[in-house]
C-alpha cells in the first residue's frame, strides 16, 4: 500500500527542501534541490541534445560520493551559470567540503530550453543565471508551487505552457519517494484530440484534474505536430529516496525514473530533447529486505512520481507570454 504524502512534493521525502527563483522579464528561473546534508546522487541522461554540468562526477567510478544541491534552470548554455551561483551561495552556509580553508560545493545541473520564448533576453555581458541560482538555494524550503515558477517558468510542453511538477509517494515501509520535474518537451503531454493526459491511469486524488480514462471515438494519431518546437526542448528533474543507496543503485534509479517521462510525454527522448533525471538519496533509512528488491521498488516508484509530476506541472501551468495554459 502506498500513496502520496502530506503534500505531494518531493518535500515529502524526509531531508529535501526546494528553493525557487524567476526573472519575470526574461520568463526564465532556476529550481534548487537541496538536501539538509550532503546526498548520494546519480543521473542519467538520455535526450539527443543534453546541457549538464558535472555530471560525470556522479559516475559510480569517480570520487565524488556525494553532493551538496542539483540544479535545473532554463536558459539553455547560459543556464549553466545557475550552478555557479549555487555554488557561491552553498560555500556562504558552509556547504561542501574543505580544501585548504576554502569551501567546495559539489553542484551537478541541467539546463533546458527557454530562450525562444516572448521574454527580454537582451542581457547583454550579463545573464541573469548566476544570481537566479544565489537566490534559488537562498529560497530552498519544503513547501512551493508548482506550474510557472523556477526552471519551468519559462517552460513549454508541445503547444501548451510547461512548467515545475512535483509529486510523492509513500509507502507502508516508510520508504519515501518523490519527484520534481521541469517539463519543457518538444513532445505532447496530452492524448490527441483529447483533453486527457497520457499520464491519466496513475493519477492520485484528482492532483491533474480527475478526467479518468479518455473515450476515444477513432484512433490515436500517431504523428509529431508539424508546429512542435523542434529544438527549443528539454525536460529535466530529480527524483529522491529516504532509503540509503550506493551510487549504482541511485543510478538504477535515475535510469528506470526515465520510464515516467515515457509515460506521460509523447515522443520523448528525442534527438531535439536533452532528457536528464538526476536520483539522490538523503539516507535517512536502511534498507530491509531483499536489497534489489528494494531498489526495484524505488524505481518503480519513482518513474511513477516522475509521470504524475509531469501532468502537474503542465495542470497547474498558467498561460505566458502567448503560449496558453492548460485551464485557459
């Protein structure tokens, strides 16, 4: 028996905060995951066209064993610099480990693909990434909104205006699972011709609206909207576990979590979409039972979280800058 908990974030999961920060006039923000303390995190990537920052450190050969915050921003390759502000902010807490008297923070991120949007990017020598990231771990907390706040402030989903998702699950073990999606995809979130999420079956307590199953009086077209954005895409998140991990297995995770973009976005993983799910663990709790089981179960979980914060986000998206929102 599981089910969402308290509040259907990835707050749930005992040890996470997120931190939120947007420039309005640019319609771009970068979303901060931090943990409370230093966290065994993977990713993996599998969209054509990925923007990532330290994400070889997290291989399960390398150092590296734990990190300090992830970051997801849009602004596509000046996004980067969200993480180097992260970075400032972390070492002003103390944050990251010593070298010499001076503080390292360990930050992997990802970046999609906003840039297209109506929003101001005549920013001239200076983007606006940089202080985003101070302030998105500056704001980290456990309760947020979704839809046009932080990375996916500036998001779009196919036709429709993307956004920031989050949703949880819990389960009778206590094992605690969520996800926090930026979801920005040159594919669809919706059935065709319907008003129907391809996430619908896992759907928990009306979150995206309750529409239940779709009726489909003909088939499902099957072919890519001429007016997709092809190559201004990219979605991107985290998914999170109070269960203690090794890196390989956070990084079985982050690969099965992949499963819920597939679910709830049609196509996916494209060669126009740089795809990426980081996985941490706040190891607040040992493993009982049968390990792989366990860790089978946490995917599963998670790919599940990761479809249902998909809709979320596009459900709670408000209309900007021309690109209509779901409810409009």
């Amino acid at each position: 028996m599981m089910k969402p908990g308290a509040r259907n974030l990835i707050t749930d999961v005992d040890g996470i905060k997120i931190g939120n920060s947007e420039d309005l006039g640019a319609m771009t923000g970068v979303t901060a995951v931090v943990p409370e303390a230093p966290a065994v995190a993977a990713v993996d990537v599998r969209g054509g066209g990925p923007g990532t920052r330290e994400t070889e450190a997290l291989s399960p050969e390398c150092l590296v064993e734990r990190i300090d915050a992830i970051v997801l921003s849009g602004g596509s390759v000046y996004g980067l610099e969200a993480a180097s502000g992260a970075t400032i902010a972390l070492a002003r807490q103390g944050r990251g480990f010593e070298a010499r008297g001076i503080r390292v923070p360990i930050v992997p991120s990802a970046i999609l693909f906003d840039l297209a949007n109506a929003g101001n990017k005549d920013w001239g020598d200076m983007p606006p990434y940089r202080q985003l990231g101070i302030e998105a771990v500056q704001n980290a907390r456990v309760d947020f909104p979704l839809g046009n706040t932080g990375a996916g402030y500036g998001a779009a989903a196919g036709k429709l205006k993307g956004g920031l998702g989050s949703a949880s699950l819990i389960d009778a073990d206590g094992i605690q699972v969520g996800a926090v999606i930026a979801v920005n995809p040159v594919g669809s979130v919706l059935i065709p011709g319907t008003r129907h999420f391809w996430a619908w079956a896992l759907e928990q307590q009306d979150e995206f609206g309750g529409f239940g199953a779709p009726d489909l009086a003909a088939d499902i077209p099957l072919d890519l909207p001429a007016d997709s954005r092809l190559g201004e895409n990219t979605t991107i998140g985290v998914v999170a576990t109070n269960i203690t991990l090794t890196k390989s297995e956070a990084k079985r995770i982050a690969i099965m979590a992949h499963d819920g973009f597939a679910r709830a976005i049609r196509p996916v993983h494209t060669p126009f979409d740089g795809d990426s799910i980081f996985a941490l663990s706040t190891e607040r709790k040992e493993v009982t039972g049968l390990r792989p089981q366990v860790i089978a179960k946490i995917g599963a979980m998670a790919a599940d979280c990761v479809a249902r914060s998909v809709a979320r986000a596009v459900y709670n998206a408000k209309s900007l800058g021309g690109v209509p929102g779901f409810m409009s």
